[in-house]
C-alpha cells in the first residue's frame, strides 16, 4: 500500500464520490487500494477462455486492459465498451443474450 500511483488517488476519490452516502468510504478506499495493489491474479495459468469487459470511460479500464496485455490472446478477449463507465449499470442490453 506504501507504492505511489498517480492513478491510484484518482481512482479512489472517483469510486468514493460515485457511491457516496451508500458505503463506508474508508472500506472503500482499502478495497480500491487492495484492487490496485494486488501482485497477482491466478489467471495466467487459466486453461479456459477469459472474457473481459470493461467500459472505455470506466476507471479501471486501463487497468483491465493491462491485464488483458498479460494474459495469453488465444484465451482472452477483451471487450470494451464504448460511452460507458460502469458496464453492469449503463450496458446491461449487452449481457442480455
């Protein structure tokens, strides 16, 4: 938690603003710092297909798509969807199918 992230503060300040008055911003802000400061996921031995999502104007979307660049492309996609932010809220029509 002591790395700097210039991003990381930004991200932290948006997630708390969006979801203020619902949840505890310090738990928040541990859950956002635990997010971004994470060594490692287990997926890069994963043997099926990954989709991931992720909105182009989410917060983590750089973040998503690092580690879609880490991941094996024969075994992950990447789906980024436009003029959305949150893709479980503002693209839900998409999950649909």
């Amino acid at each position: 938690m002591n790395e700097t992230n210039p991003d990381k503060d930004v991200v932290v300040n948006e997630f708390i603003k969006k979801l203020q008055g619902d949840i505890n911003s310090k738990n928040i802000r541990h859950y956002v710092n635990a997010f971004l400061t994470r060594k490692d996921l287990p997926l890069k031995d994963y043997k099926l297909d990954i989709l991931l999502v992720t909105g182009v104007l989410g917060s983590y979307a750089n973040v998503v798509e690092k580690l879609h660049r880490d991941l094996c492309k024969n075994k992950c996609t990447l789906l980024k969807i436009e003029r959305a932010g949150d893709v479980l809220t503002e693209a839900v029509s998409i999950f649909l199918f």
